[in-house]
C-alpha cells in the first residue's frame, strides 16, 4: 500500500495547477486512491508517547518527504508544496530493492535498478568501471543529485561492490564535475580531492592519473564567478580520474589508443631524427643526435584529452527520445571519450560496467569495442529512449514486461 500511495502522491503533483497544501494532498490522494474520509481520518496510538495520528496520513507525507528529497517538490510557502522546475519532467524511478533487464544483446545487458542493489550482489570480475556520477549539484537536475555533503559517502557506497568485484589491475574512471563552489564564495570546493583520499582509504584504491577532458564547447561559466564578480575564468574542461586496485597490474596499454603522425613527426622521422645533440634546462633534459627517427604505429596521446561536446551519436538519441515524447537525459558524454577509454583500459572480451548509465554511452562504446557490458540506470525514459542506440543489433532483445510499463 505505501508504494501505492506514492505513485498516487507524485500523480497528483502533477496534476496540480500550481501549488497545494498538505491538507489538499490527503484529500486529493483519498479520492484518487478510493480511501474513505473515516479511514484515512482516523488515529490510532504511535510510538512511545502513545500519541494519536493517522497512519495514512503519515504514509502520504513519507511520500511526499520522498519527493522533496528526490528534488521533485520543493516548498513553495507554510504548508504549501509545489513541483520543481525538474520535477515537471517525468521520470519514473525503480524502487528499492527492484530490478528489471530492460534489453540486452549478446554483449550485455542494461537493467532498470538501482545500482548498489545490482553491483552489491555480483560475483564477476570486472575490468572497467566508467561512469559518471550524478554532479553534487546547488540546483538539482531532473534525476536528482545527492548533497555536496553526502556526495563522498555516496559515491564510495555506489562503487564499494564494483571495488569488490574488480579483478587484478582493473580500472575505475570517474567523470566528475569541476565547477562546484564554496556556498557564496568564487573557492573551488576540494571535494575532489577528499573524494580521491577517500577512495584509496576505504577502497584500496590507487590513483593512475587525472585525465584533463578538454571540452571546447563547454559553455561559458561559472557565470556567477566569471561573468557577474569576474573573480574566474571560464572553464573549458572536466576531471575524470583514473583509479586501480594494483598498478603492476593494470590492464592499460597505450598502443591500443595511438594516433597518426603529425605532418611535423612524420618528417623528423624521415630525416633521421634530431639532427644534434642538444640539452635543456641546464642539463637536466638532453637528446642524443638521431633520437625519433625509428618509424613507430602512432603517437601516443596525452592526458589531455580534447573531445568536443557535440557528439552526432548523443544527437541521434536525443532526436528518438523526443520522436518518442521522453525526456532525453540532460548530461550526457561524449562517446567518443568513453570509446577512447574503453580501448585504453580494457581488451575485447573483458567486462565493462556503469552503475549511473544515463544515456547508456558506455554500453554502446562497450557494444562497438566488443566488451561485455552491464549497465544500471534507476530511470525508466532514459533506459527506453537510450535503447535505440542498439537498434543495428541483430541481437539485441527487450524484456516485453519492461516496455509494457509505458
């Protein structure tokens, strides 16, 4: 019955015109659920003190302080709730303790869950985890996003079962925000740097490097600290930290990700190299004569990686997403940085995961790449629009049950 009066509270949020009172929402929610005025009135003795109150009610307000902490409602007045300006797009989230296979293909499987209730249970070794978590963000976004101050032990939690489950120089990438700001002040936060700490103490985890993803169409900000106060400049770039749980092991090699020769390499190659011997900063940088002139497969990339924002695959899917009438997933990533990851940190064959799937891009990258791969995403749209980036499967499969949802 609580999960019942939870959709009925969240139906008639949305179907108000505006703002309600908690006394509105129990009568709106009686109706809606056929509940008689003497039921859903009536009190009986709760806890120690005995006092009386009614269960239904306080069942209604659980689900209404459910609501306000998904970032769904927010009060408007004393008394008055009314939906956020994120909560009036729909998204229907899996319950605790629920999961569903929404599709999967011969590679793998995406499931409507949420994450820990999946990843906690599994018992099979992972060799890349990629993800990006949901930013610790003042004003949340539709999915909903956990407090700054929470936001460590969150993402801990959510990676504790993967951590367990990664096998002998496997990876974690994270995908984490940047622009996060002390309240009222132009101060970075240092949440990234606790997260990190927190994440080699608690997971045994080791830091392989803080890739610079440089997205030239970042739009301008932090507007407030850059635009208004001019106390910043505009950020053209997002960290996404590299982890593993043994460095002498690790699965990564460089040459699955080399790229061509510049113009200016391929003809020192084709003249033999540096032409003399040369020495830099005082000594302590020296090149023999011929250095570089051996022909190799590529260059091998840095870790800044320069991957714009405007990815035609991400565009595609928010085309279907609409075409649908779904709310397409308002933080997606390029698949282009997931695919680079992919192939530098995992081998065909190998299992890729992401506990927050979102768009489902990792998947897809993973599907391309010839990894297996599980994903979880708690969001019934984002799972169906997303799905139809495997359509070219000729094995892709959805779950009939799933689908009947909509």
């Amino acid at each position: 019955m609580q999960l019942a009066l939870f959709d009925h509270v969240e139906a008639v949020f949305r179907e108000a015109d505006g703002e309600i009172s908690t006394n509105e929402l129990y009568a709106r929610v009686s109706r809606r659920a056929g509940i008689p005025d003497a039921e859903i009135n009536a009190k009986t003795p709760i806890g120690k003190s005995g006092d009386r109150h009614s269960p239904l009610k306080r069942k209604i307000r659980w689900a209404q302080q459910t609501l306000k902490s998904q970032g769904i409602i927010e009060r408007s007045g004393r008394g008055r709730w009314e939906l956020t300006t994120s909560g009036k797009i729909k998204l229907r989230k899996i319950q605790p303790k629920c999961t569903m296979m929404a599709f999967s293909t011969e590679l793998g499987a995406a499931l409507w869950s949420l994450s820990d209730d999946v990843f906690s249970a599994l018992d099979t070794p992972i060799t890349l985890c990629l993800t990006s978590p949901p930013y610790p963000l003042r004003r949340a976004r539709a999915y909903g996003n956990p407090d700054l101050s929470e936001y460590i032990e969150f993402v801990v939690e959510s990676l504790r079962g993967i951590a367990k489950n990664l096998e002998p120089g496997g990876s974690i990438c994270l995908n984490i925000s940047n622009d996060i700001f002390e309240p009222g002040s132009p101060a970075r936060s240092i949440y990234r740097e606790r997260l990190v700490i927190a994440l080699a103490e608690e997971l045994n985890l080791w830091k392989m490097d803080e890739f610079c993803w440089h997205n030239p169409c970042k739009p301008p900000g932090p507007i407030q600290w850059a635009s208004k106060a001019r106390n910043q400049l505009n950020v053209a770039w997002e960290p996404v930290y590299w982890f593993t749980n043994d460095p002498s092991r690790v699965k990564a090699d460089n040459r699955r990700v080399l790229q061509p020769h510049s113009e200016a390499q391929r003809k020192l190659i084709a003249a033999g190299g540096i032409s003399r011997e040369q020495s830099h900063s005082d000594g302590a940088y020296r090149t023999r004569k011929g250095a570089y002139a051996n022909p190799t497969s590529g260059s091998i990339p840095k870790n800044v990686l320069r991957i714009p924002h405007n990815c035609p695959s991400q565009s595609a899917y928010k085309r279907h997403a609409r075409e649908l009438g779904l709310p397409p997933h308002g933080a997606p990533f390029p698949l282009v940085l997931a695919t680079f990851l992919i192939r530098f940190l995992s081998e065909p064959g190998d299992l890729v995961v992401d506990p927050f799937a979102g768009s489902l891009t990792v998947g897809v990258g993973a599907q391309q790449e010839g990894r297996r791969w599980l994903l979880t995403e708690c969001m019934w749209e984002y799972l169906r629009a997303a799905g139809h980036r495997f359509s070219e499967c000729n094995d892709l499969a959805w779950n009939d049950e799933f689908l009947k949802i909509a």
